[in-house]
C-alpha cells in the first residue's frame, strides 16, 4: 500500500511542480529550484540556472521561482529592486498562469489516463435489469429501508440503467436522494438519509448494496484447502455444512460461521452431486476464485471517442469532491469522518499491486490534488490565484508584508488540516 501511495502521489508531485516550472520559464522567470520530495537531499544536479533535486521525504515538492513569496518564506531580495526574471516583475496575468500551471497540468494528467484507460481496457458494465435476483444490504441499508431480494429500478425517481449508478455520487450525496425499489410487486421509495455518508464510513461500505448473484469457482489456490478437499474449477457449490447456498454472498456467511472447523462441502461437477470435506481458515474462507454469473458488457471506445470520457471521468471526481465539502458545511457529514491522509489513501490502493486500478486511483487523485490546490487559501496555488486576481481587477498588488504573512497563516492552516488527518487516519484505523 505505502509503495503504491509513494509512487503514485511522486508522480503527481512531480507533473504539478513540472506545470509551475515550464510556465515559469516560458515567461522568461528564473527557477532556481525543481524539487520533487523534500530534505534531506537524496540526488541533486544542476542544469543550467535550476538545481533539480529529489528527496528523502516523498510526500510533497515544490518549485523555487526568483522574487517570489513561497512556503520557503525567503524574502532575503524582496526589499531590492525587482529584476527582469523575477516572479514579482513579471505582468500579473503572467503569474496567474504561472500559479494555474500545477492545477492545469494535474487536470490533463487525470484528463489523460482517464482517457488511456478507457480507450485501452473499455468499460464493464452491469445492466440493472439483469440483476435479476436483487440485492442484498447491510445494515446500513436495512435501517434505511432496503430489504434483501429488493429490485433497484430507479435513482432519484429516474430509470437506472446500469447497476453501478446505486453507488452514484448522484444519488449518495444528493439533498433528495432516494431508490426505487421493486418489492412484492410494488414499487417503493427509499430515501437516502443525509448522513449516509458518516453511516458508510463507520460501516461496512462493500456491502451496502450488493447484487445477488450465482457463482461458480474460477481458480483454486494451489495448496489451500479448496485444492486440499479436490474443488475444481467450474464446480459449483450448492451447500456449506449442510446448508443450501445459490449466491457468492450466502457462501461467504455459512464459511465465515464455520471459521476453524472443517465442513462438508455439496458441489455440482457436471451431471454429478459430489460431497468435499474441506477446512475453513481462521478468515472465513478455503482458498478459490469465484466466476460470478450474471451477464456483463463491455462498452469500447476508440482514440477520440475515449477523450470526452476520460474529461467526464476526470471532472466528475472535482464534481463529488465539492459535494462532499458541501455536506461537510452542511453539518451533514463529520470532517473526522470524510477526510483522509496518507494511511487512509494508502489504503484505497489495497495490498495488491493492480496496474488497472494503480491507475486509477492516480488518476483520481491528480483530480483531487488540483481540487485541492485551487482551494483559496494562502500557501496554496489557490490562495495566490485569488490574490492574482484582485490585483488584475483592481490594479492594485497586495504589499509584499502582507503576502508574507497571508503566506505564514496559510502555512499553520496547512500544517494544521495535516495534522487533524493523519491523526483521524491513525484513530480510524487502529483504534476503530
């Protein structure tokens, strides 16, 4: 997990220092520094006017630009004359850009391997109708009002077309959210309380809603148990300790109840009813990949169909974001519960290394970082943004003192909101 954060957030780190570096030196302005980590100093050389340096902490980075007020605080030139290459002699509408250069460059990355990934692996889906069996919930959802074996017709008294839209930012984080839910041959509607999002991120998020569905077995583990008793793939197991089971999810509970013991095993081979004795470990599971059954589609897209995609992909991350800073504001959502840090990030890349999913999670969060960036406040690209602008409004440019201190509050702020998140992440993860 660490190792896919480090890699990942290195990446984006150093594509966002690259944005502010190239508009830098478009408009002719000195960059003295491109550094990608932070010290102490693992490699360092300098090429021509910039020394490019990575270093031993990877959790950051930052661009060191002549006569400008950065969280570096060195203002050893600002009280001489303003030199041609400097940040501050610079039109202000050229140091906007050079401001915006990070956030832009970080939207085209998330742009791109959006795109990329779209173009390359298309897009599975489920299709709502053929979630022919219904759903089954947690108790997140059963307090709710969802049932087991509900049929989800609708989001927000729309037709839902594709499965995966119950998960749909749309309907979870809208004021008036609500499912449609076939029941008993009756529609009802199920509306989704504010605080949903605190109730998913106290419990169990995966099995909030999740189709019934048959299963056969994929692969067995060599030298699992499941390989121990003979399971084979294309079997189909019909009971666990003389339980009947038909969907994966009904396997998983009879395996978790036998937690230890060693279990008889019913399994259709074909034409034939075989009985396996099998153990469970401690886990609740024996040890082999499921084939889940109900029919999927694969929407494919070529080069340049794949490109307003991947915007869509990508801006709808920005778009969930602010919807979630909404409900924060709203007091619908706690702050200790919808923000993360480096464990909690880490965590959503998983144990295993997945190249699809690697991706996309870095996709995701070069759309966060320059979300985040664009946040107004001082320190960040956000907060020079808004200064920026005034000046190019007003005609009036914000005295050095005053941006070197917006620049000193900016930084508490920062280390601050740092601090709250990675000591939420510690008590979310150890203590919870």
């Amino acid at each position: 997990m660490a190792g896919q954060l480090i890699l990942g957030l290195t990446i984006l780190v150093g594509i966002h220092e690259l944005g502010h570096m190239l508009t830098a030196k478009w408009f002719g302005m000195r960059v003295e520094k491109y550094a990608i980590g932070f010290p102490p100093t693992l490699v360092s050389k300098k090429i021509g006017e910039t020394e490019y340096m990575i270093g031993l902490i990877p959790l950051g980075g930052f661009v060191k630009i002549s006569g400008m007020i950065d969280e570096s605080l060195d203002t050893a030139t600002m009280d001489q004359e303003p030199q041609p290459w400097e940040f501050r002699a610079k039109p202000a509408w050229q140091r906007l850009i050079v401001m915006m250069g990070g956030i832009i460059f970080n939207v085209i990355t998330g742009i791109i391997i959006f795109a990329v990934l779209t173009y390359t692996y298309g897009e599975s889906y489920l299709l709502a109708k053929d979630v022919k069996y219904g759903i089954v919930t947690n108790e997140i959802g059963e307090s709710m009002g969802l049932r087991e074996g509900d049929k989800i017709v609708g989001i927000n008294g729309k037709p839902l077309v594709e499965f995966n839209d119950v998960y749909s930012p749309e309907v979870l984080l809208d004021k008036n959210g609500s499912y449609t839910v076939e029941r008993d041959g009756q529609q009802v509607t199920v509306p989704v309380p504010a605080d949903l999002i605190d109730k998913l991120a106290d419990g169990d998020r995966m099995g909030f809603i999740m189709q019934r569905e048959p299963f056969a077995v994929e692969t067995v583990k060599a030298k699992s148990p499941a390989d121990i008793a003979g399971l084979q793939p294309g079997d189909r197991i019909t009971q666990v300790g003389g339980q009947p089971v038909q969907f994966f999810h009904e396997l998983q509970q009879e395996l978790q109840k036998q937690k230890g013991k060693t279990v008889p095993l019913t399994v259709a081979r074909g034409d034939e009813q075989l009985t396996l004795k099998t153990a469970v470990e401690e886990d609740g599971t024996i040890g082999f990949y499921p084939k889940m059954l109900l029919p999927r589609a694969t929407r494919e897209y070529g080069v340049l169909a794949s490109i307003p995609v991947g915007a869509e992909k990508a801006f709808g991350v920005i778009t969930t974001n602010i919807k979630g800073f909404a409900k924060i504001f709203r007091r619908e959502v706690s702050a200790s519960k919808a923000l993360s840090g480096p464990i909690g990030i880490a965590q959503i890349f998983g144990g295993n290394f997945s190249w699809i999913n690697f991706w996309a999670i870095t996709a995701m969060l070069s759309m966060v970082l320059a979300f985040m960036n664009f946040l107004p406040i001082p320190a960040l690209d956000g907060g020079h943004v808004v200064f920026l602008t005034y000046e190019i409004i007003s005609g009036r440019k914000p005295s050095d003192t005053f941006l070197e201190n917006a620049q000193k509050v900016g930084m508490v702020l920062l280390l601050g909101l740092m601090g709250f998140a990675i000591f939420n992440d510690v008590i979310k993860t150890f203590f919870n």
